[in-house]
C-alpha cells in the first residue's frame, strides 16, 4: 500500500469507489513515487504531493481525465500503435531498454529525456529521417499525455523509480522508431 493510512478516510468505497481509490492510488504513485507532475480537472499535482491533496482533488473531480505534464521530468515521442509495438521488439532484441512505454488509444507513448522536443528536429536530420515521411509526434514543454488507468490507457513498459528519474535519450530510440513508422507508412501504400 502506498500510504500509511486509507485513501478517502477510511470510508466503505462500493465498486465505482474502488475505481476512484484505484486511479487516486496511481496519481499518488505518479507524484510521490515517481516524482512526475500530474495533472487532474486543469489542476497540477507537483511531485512530493501529499496523500491528502491527491484524495481531495479525486473527490472533487471523480471523474476527471487524469495525465502526467510533458516537458518536466519527460517528453514522450507519440507514434502509431502498431508502429511502438513493432519498435519495442526490435529494442529488446538489440538489447536497449526503452524506459516507460504507454498505450493510449491507437498510439504509443514512449517515455525520453525532457527537452527532446527542442531538439528533434535536430536528430532526426543527423539520423537521416528529415525528409521521411513520418508520423512522429513529440509532447514537450507544456504538454500532456493520458495516464493509466483509464479504459484506453495502459502501460505497455510500466515505470520503475530508476526509468522515472532517468528515462532515456531519445537518440537511443528515435532510429528504431523512425524506421517503424515509416515501414507502417510504406505498408499502407495503395490499401483503401
């Protein structure tokens, strides 16, 4: 258990409340354990949050969206979900760690060092995929992305404290990536 005391103070929690304990426990984990930024109903939980202001915040907005903030402790590069998975075998094959990896919708979140966003471009044109034509997003500075769990959001790598504070370059991963996504670019050519 993360706290030392109940989440909710204790209370009796039906099935939709053991849920809403669940998802608390996971910005707690986020915050406290992790030390990455989360935000909730427009409201940010810095790292170091206490146990009560997470749970506040879960009661007053039960429902809300919960993500991790880009740009702080992390920038994710986004990529299709077919794309990642293909990119996750070929890393562990290579024996390259890939730090957090998530899963939202039909995309895949690959977890890197912050300030990659700024300097993306850069790499991708000293690893030669400049010019390709790639659907390669990067979430930086002011950014946010999903966090589990939600019905369409799962860790496909989950943090540990070591991938947390450390997650890797993006120059490690970004090959790799490119050459998924471009391959899943070139195998959708005359498909209707």
């Amino acid at each position: 258990m993360l706290f030392d005391r109940p989440i909710f103070g204790g209370r009796a929690l039906g099935p939709r409340g053991r849920a809403r304990a669940s998802r608390c426990r996971a910005v707690a984990e986020y915050t406290l354990t992790l030390g990455w930024t989360a935000v909730l109903a427009g409201s940010e939980l810095p790292p170091a949050s206490s146990p009560d202001q997470v749970g506040d915040l879960w009661l007053r907005h039960p429902g809300a969206e919960l993500r991790l903030r880009t740009g702080i402790g992390f920038d994710a590069l986004d990529v299709p979900e077919q794309a990642g998975f293909r990119a996750l075998v070929r890393l562990e094959r290579m024996g390259v760690r890939p730090g957090p990896v998530l899963a939202a919708g039909d995309r895949a979140l690959f977890l890197v060092a912050p300030h990659t966003a700024e300097v993306l471009p850069d790499l991708l044109y000293r690893t030669g995929w400049d010019d390709a034509e790639l659907d390669l997003r990067c979430h930086g500075p002011g950014g946010s992305v999903p966090a589990p769990p939600t019905a369409l959001t799962r860790w496909l790598r989950p943090p540990t404290p070591e991938s947390a504070a450390r997650p890797p370059e993006a120059r490690l991963l970004l090959g790799t990536l490119a050459y998924a996504c471009h391959r899943g670019v070139a195998g959708l050519v005359g498909r209707r």
